[in-house]
C-alpha cells in the first residue's frame, strides 16, 4: 500500500520532466542550425524619406533610382551590389568634380551618361548622393 503511494508521488514530477527533457535537443538543434547560417554583410539602410529632401534632391532621387539604383542600391539584405554603395562621405572624400567626371564618362564597368543626362541632372544626382550615408554597409 505504501509503495503505491510514493509511486504516485513520483508519477507528477515524472510527468513534467519528461517532456522538458525532450524539449532540450530540439532547442539546442535550432541553435547550432542558427550559427551555421551565413552572416548577412549588409543591412539596407533606409534612405531620407523624400519629405525631407529639396526640390532638387528630390529630382537627383528620381534619376538616381531610374539610372543608378541597379547597380548601386542594394536591393535585399546581404545582396551585394554590383557597383559600390554610393553616400555623402563617398562624394567628400573623391571630390565633386572627380565625381562628376566619372559619372560623364564612366570606366570600364559603369557606362557613361554624358549623352544621357543633362550637367544639371547629373548636379541633381550628386546633391542626392550627398544626403545618404551608407555607414553601416560597410
Ligand atoms: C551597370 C552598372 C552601373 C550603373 C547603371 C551605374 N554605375 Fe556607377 N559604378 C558602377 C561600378 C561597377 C563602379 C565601380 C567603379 C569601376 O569598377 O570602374 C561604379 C562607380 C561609381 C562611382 C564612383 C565610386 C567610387 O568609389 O569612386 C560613382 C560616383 C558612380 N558610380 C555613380 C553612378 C551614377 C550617378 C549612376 C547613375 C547615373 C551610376 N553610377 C550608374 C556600376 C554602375
């Protein structure tokens, strides 16, 4: 009689362990599947929302998103773009006129837009490159 009892005693703890315990690899399954899942190298950083650009940022958005998007605006996280992420600190540290210089005549894997965009488009689009900042892409 006696026995019985402490056989029901241990039944409850049992039956709450047991399920526990069954949990614990499927937990640590997920983790190390976690792990070995390529790190994403870029993040897609918002882009100024349009209210705050001028007219003329605005119109340099335009183009940049009709003409440049594809190779320099990553599309998905850890999409790497064929053309480098373009921003503010990019245009800073080549200088404007090297800037505008290759965006006329483009090199050997970026076409040229001399005949494509008028000087003031091409100044738009500059003055949109300089409200980006790409930081946390590299
Ligand atoms: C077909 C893809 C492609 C398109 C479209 C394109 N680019 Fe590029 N761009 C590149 C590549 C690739 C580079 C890297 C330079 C190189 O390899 O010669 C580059 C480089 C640049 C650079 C210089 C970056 C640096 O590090 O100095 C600027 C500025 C630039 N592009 C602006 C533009 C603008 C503005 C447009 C749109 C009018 C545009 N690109 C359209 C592919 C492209």
């Amino acid at each position: 009689m006696r026995a019985a009892l402490k056989h029901r005693r241990l039944i409850g703890p049992v039956v709450l362990i047991v399920p526990l315990l069954l949990t614990l690899p499927a937990q640590n399954g997920a983790r190390a599947e976690q792990q070995a899942a390529p790190k994403a190298t870029r993040t897609i950083v918002p882009l100024p929302p349009s209210r705050s650009l001028s007219a003329s940022q605005l119109a340099g958005k335009k183009l940049f998103v009709q003409r440049c998007s594809v190779c320099h605006l990553p599309g998905l996280p850890s999409y790497s773009t064929y053309g480098p992420p373009l921003d503010g600190k990019l245009v800073a540290s080549r200088g404007e006129a090297a800037i505008r210089e290759l965006i006329l005549h483009g090199s050997a894997r970026m076409p040229g837009w001399q005949y494509a965009l008028k000087p003031e488009e091409i100044n738009e689009i500059i003055g949109y490159l300089q409200t980006l900042n790409f930081t946390t892409n590299e």
